[in-house]
C-alpha cells in the first residue's frame, strides 16, 4: 500500500511538472534566452518587472512624464511597442496607453490578486510588461494599457 501510495505521489508530481513545462512552452517567441542570461542583461528591477513579473513603485517611472513624440521599445529585446501618441495621463502612476503598436504584443491571464487580470507581455521576447484594463480613455479605444515604465525604453523620434 505504501508502494502503491508513493507511486501515486511520484505520478502526481510529475504531472504537474509537464503541465508547468507545457505552459512556460506554449508560446513560442522569437527571442529565448536562458534564465541566467536574462539575469545578466538586465538591471535586478528589470529582471524583477520583466522575467518575474514583478510591478515597479507607482509615480517613480521617469517615463510617466514623457511627451515628446517616439517611440517606447521592450527594455529587454528592443522589440517596439509604444507611440507617444498613444499615451496618455491615467493618474495611476504608470505609463499608460490606448493601444500598442500593431501585432507587438503577447497576451496572457493572472489571478495575482485573486481576479483575472489580462497581462501583456512583449511579443517577442515574453517579457512581462503590465495589464490591460477597460478604463481608458472612451473618446477613443476604451483600453488602458498599464505598463511598468521599467520594462520600456524610450526612442525619441528622430527630426
Ligand atoms: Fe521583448
């Protein structure tokens, strides 16, 4: 019985390990790098926000304050993703925009704080970036795109 027990417990073990794997294995981006190479690449804050999805302090992103026209790329791979055009001040501390540049994106859910929230994450590379909400601007797409100003870079347009 203890046998029968133990085997169980191995059978069990291991299946929740393959579903883990299936899922980190489920989308399959352009840019794969290992852990460690990430760990190196990245600031620790970066690595939190982007790899760990961590969210970074409210009101501390010096992008918050951006306006001039370019463009915000993934911190981690360049990919880009946001136009200033598209941002706006959603009063909660973090860079929000409307929409994302077109097909730039990945999507995927969490239950961190206990209800689904969509998380978008970089199309590219994976890596986390923040939330998408229904509480944006209505005069134009509604979408409030919640991003850790952490996980961005910004590339001013060039006159
Ligand atoms: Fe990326």
């Amino acid at each position: 019985m203890k046998k029968l027990m133990l085997v169980l417990v191995i059978v069990v073990l291991n299946s929740c390990k393959t579903e883990a794997q299936q899922d980190e294995n489920a989308m399959d981006f352009k840019v794969q790098k290992t852990d460690s190479e990430w760990r190196a690449e990245l600031t620790s804050e970066q690595y939190r926000v982007l790899r760990k999805a961590g969210t970074e302090t409210p009101f501390t992103s010096p992008l918050n304050n951006i306006k001039e026209p370019g463009v915000f790329a993934c911190a981690a791979c360049g990919n880009e993703l946001y136009e200033t055009q598209h941002k706006f001040d959603s009063g909660t501390g973090w860079p929000s925009f409307d929409r994302a540049i077109e097909n730039s994106l990945a999507f995927s859910s969490d239950r961190k704080l206990g209800y689904e929230r969509s998380e978008l994450l970089c199309g590219d590379c994976g890596g986390h970036l923040g939330h998408i909400f229904d509480d944006g601007p209505k005069e134009t797409t509604g979408k409030r795109h919640c991003i850790n100003g952490v996980a961005l870079k910004f590339i001013p347009k060039e006159n």
